[in-house]
C-alpha cells in the first residue's frame, strides 16, 4: 500500500502540465531509454499491466513540480489508459511508484547522484540506474537498489532485478545504425535480449537461410533429375530399356 497523504482535491493528469519544459541535452538520454522501452514492448508485448515513460512528469504532489527522469518503468499498472495515451503519470491515480528511474547523465550535470538519488529514494522507487557515457576512471553504469531507504550500490554487469524478472547491464552494440555502449536488458543466465532491429534481423536472415537452402536442395533434385536422364539415354544407345532394370 502507498504511504502518500493523496489529497482529493489534486488535479488529474489531464490538468496538470506534462513536462517541465527542459530539453533533453543530448540524443543519447532520448536514444537509451527508448531502446529499453522498445525491447520491452516486444518482450511483453501480451502483457497490459506495465508502463515505460520516457521524459515524462511523474507527480507525486498535486501543489509540487514532477520528477522528469530520463525513464522509468512501472510495474502494475495499465499499459495504455486510452488512445489519447498519458500525458504524465501521477501516482495518486495510478495508484503505484515506479519501480525503476533511469538517468542519463550528460555534460550538464543535474543532481543525479545527489539531489536525484535522494529523492527517488524518498518516493520510494526500488531501482534508481545510472548511466554516465562520459565517465572514464569510474563505472559508467550504477545501479542502485533501495534499502532501508537508502540506496545501495549494486556490484556486477548486467544486474539481475528479480522483482523485475529482468538483468539490466551495457555493452557495445548497434542501435538504429549507431555502434557504441548501450544499455540492454538480460535473461537471468546474463545473457543479452535482443532488440526488435536485432530480431528482425535475425529473422530476415534466418528467412534467406531457409530459401537458399531451399533453392539448393531444389538444384540437387534438378542435378540427380539430369544424370539419371543422362544414364537413362546412354543405357537406350546401348539397346537396354531403363525402364525394365530394377
């Protein structure tokens, strides 16, 4: 059950703003999030009862200013309120915390591993994730998991989130044609889920695969198809009829 002192008289999402007007400061804290969002709604496509926003108010004070995390994901919750979508996603009528925020941090640094981290913690939220693609001497990537609420860094690449049923961790790959460190999402065994391009990839290949081998089982057939027609001719010239050896 949430703790929070919701007031009937907040206004609903549909009133409030929907975003606190900073823009993002590079392609990346759009690009990351989007990738764990679309590989998700591949993964759980069947399922209704999650929700990842991305650059989006999450109120959880009707007279207070949101939390704009990078991203954040919901556990619980429904996927797709109507075809109008959520404008921001308020927890007095969603009813549940995010149980993820992710960060992205960039040149600008806003707080992300102070003033941030205290407040995910004060809402509650399990997992706060870090990434920092400019750090050089320090991990890029903290995942950080809350304890007496308090959050505690978690060791390891990637990271299982049971509560989750997911791993989150970085390596090199390519997204939408840009090779570089990216954020992924992995099975309990660690091992990476694939991305709809990479799915879709490897599909496409997996369908040229079947037809070539399909073509050269056809070439095989055509091949044998020729030489006993060849036999065949070269038994007639001998005066036998292939047609009566057995």
């Amino acid at each position: 059950m949430l703790k929070y002192d919701f007031q009937r008289y907040w206004p609903s999402t549909e009133e409030l703003p929907d975003s606190d007007d900073t823009p993002v400061d590079n392609e990346l804290q759009d690009l990351i999030p989007s990738l764990l969002k679309a590989t998700l709604a591949m993964l759980w496509s069947e399922g209704t009862d999650w929700f990842f926003g991305i650059d989006m108010g999450v109120y959880y004070h009707g007279e207070k200013p949101p939390f704009v995390p990078d991203g954040f994901l919901s556990l619980g919750v429904e996927r797709i309120i109507d075809e109008n979508l959520r404008p921001s996603y308020a927890i007095w009528e969603e009813e549940r915390v995010p149980i993820l925020m992710l960060e992205v941090v960039s040149q600008t640094h806003r707080g992300e591993y102070s003033t941030k981290m205290q407040e995910y913690a004060s809402l509650g939220a399990l997992f706060y994730v870090i990434y920092n693609p400019l750090r050089r001497k320090k991990q890029r990537l903290e995942v950080h998991r809350l304890v007496n609420n308090k959050y505690e860094l978690q060791s390891g690449n990637p990271i299982w989130l049971a509560e989750i049923s997911l791993g989150i961790g970085c390596e090199r790959g390519t997204y939408q044609g840009i090779t570089r460190e990216w954020l992924y999402w992995y099975d309990r065994q660690g091992q990476r889920l694939l991305t709809p391009e990479e799915l879709a990839l490897s599909e496409q290949q997996g369908r040229q695969q079947a037809e070539q081998q399909a073509l050269s089982e056809q070439q095989r057939r055509q091949q044998a198809e020729q030489r006993a027609d060849l036999l065949a001719e070269r038994l007639r010239s001998l005066g036998i009829d292939p047609d009566t050896i057995a």
